[in-house]
C-alpha cells in the first residue's frame, strides 16, 4: 500500500490504493474501512449499470450483407471499381460508391482499381483490391514475400516519397481538424536514406498451419 494524506469530511486523514480502491487508513485501523474515492471512477453509479457482471448482455446487431446508398444496394462480395481518393489514419486507402465511403486496403491515391468488398455498415465499408486497372507511378513492388498477407506493413506497395507525403497531409488533417484555426506550420516529413530494415513497432500475426 502507498499511503498518502488526504481531505475527506472536513479532516485530514491517511490514504492508501488497494486493488485501483483508495482506503481511508483510520477507518482500516477501526475495522470501519471507508471508500473515499476511485480515480478510474468504477464504484459509480454509473459504472455499476453499465459494467455491471449482472447486467444482461445487450444483443449486437447481425452484421449485414447489404447496405442500400441512393437507390442502389452494395452487397458484401460484391466487386466493384473503384478511384482512390486518399489514404487513412489506418494505414488503408479512400475511396467512395456513390458516394458511399469505403476503406480500401492495397489503394494509392489516384488509381483505379477492382475491388471486393469485405464489410459493409450503416456510414461505411470495407473492400480489398483484387486489380489495379490504373496505376499510379508511385506504385512499387514489396519487397517482402509476406507483404499483404502477415499485416505488419500496410504501405510497401507505395514508393518511399509518396509514403512521406501521406504521412505529412495525414498529420496536416488531423491537426487542423483538433486545433481549428490555429493555423500552425506543417513542415515536410522528414525521411531516413534506406527506410529498409527499420522498425520501431512490429505486429506479429499468430496463426494455425
């Protein structure tokens, strides 16, 4: 326990955390332990209905097969052309359906591409490229075997300079959408010589053969 002073009630007491629970230490030694306070607020009320182990499950919705956007339906499965837009926070590419927002994972900005999609929900979907009808310049060859397939990489498909300037408007939007109107300074991303064989996060996939 790491006690600590604390006001309650009017006075003055010691304090301790036990379990994520502070105890008033006088009312310990009493055999009266007293709950001053909880900084991850579990012992609210709130947290009592919503968190609760006796609360009754709320049923989740099905996951649809179809989703219906100005008068036309886009069904799971279903393969559709696509133009890339931009790319995400994700690590996916943009791209929309009638207006229907997709993310697209193996886009770059300004190609046209086959794409199936995988998901569909209320505001958005998601879809994978199977062909690249257009291709942009910027498009490359992965260099790992596994690129696509393991997860760790999302962009090796997409030469090194258009990388950095995705990274750079992403950071610009992101900005600009939590800080309106401050209007600050965005310089250009700044990249290594041989961006090969560096990590500083790895993401491992774990799967049965």
């Amino acid at each position: 326990l790491g006690a600590s002073p604390r006001f309650h009630d009017g006075k003055f007491s010691s304090a301790a955390r036990l379990n994520g629970l502070t105890l008033d230490l006088a009312g310990l030694l009493a055999n009266e332990p007293t709950l001053v306070g909880n900084r991850n607020d579990t012992m609210n009320s709130r947290s009592k209905s919503e968190d609760s182990p006796w609360k009754r499950p709320q049923k989740r919705d099905a996951p649809r097969e179809t989703v219906e956007v100005n008068g036309s339906v886009i069904s799971v499965g279903q393969e559709v052309e696509l133009t890339i837009d931009s790319m995400t926070l994700e690590g996916q590419s943009l791209a929309r359906l009638d207006g229907y927002v997709l993310f697209v994972s193996g886009g770059i900005p300004g190609e046209t591409v086959k794409a199936k999609v995988v998901t569909v929900g209320k505001k958005f979907g998601r879809a994978r490229v199977i062909k690249v009808v257009k291709p942009t310049e910027t498009r490359v060859t992965p260099k790992c075997r596994h690129f696509g397939r393991c997860g760790g990489c999302l962009w090796q498909h997409i030469e090194y300079g258009e990388q950095l300037h995705w990274k750079e408007e992403l950071v610009r939007a992101t900005l600009e959408h939590s800080l309106r109107k401050t209007g600050l300074p965005i310089q250009p991303m700044i990249g290594i010589p041989d961006p090969w064989g560096t990590r500083n996060k790895i993401h491992y996939s774990v799967v049965d053969f």
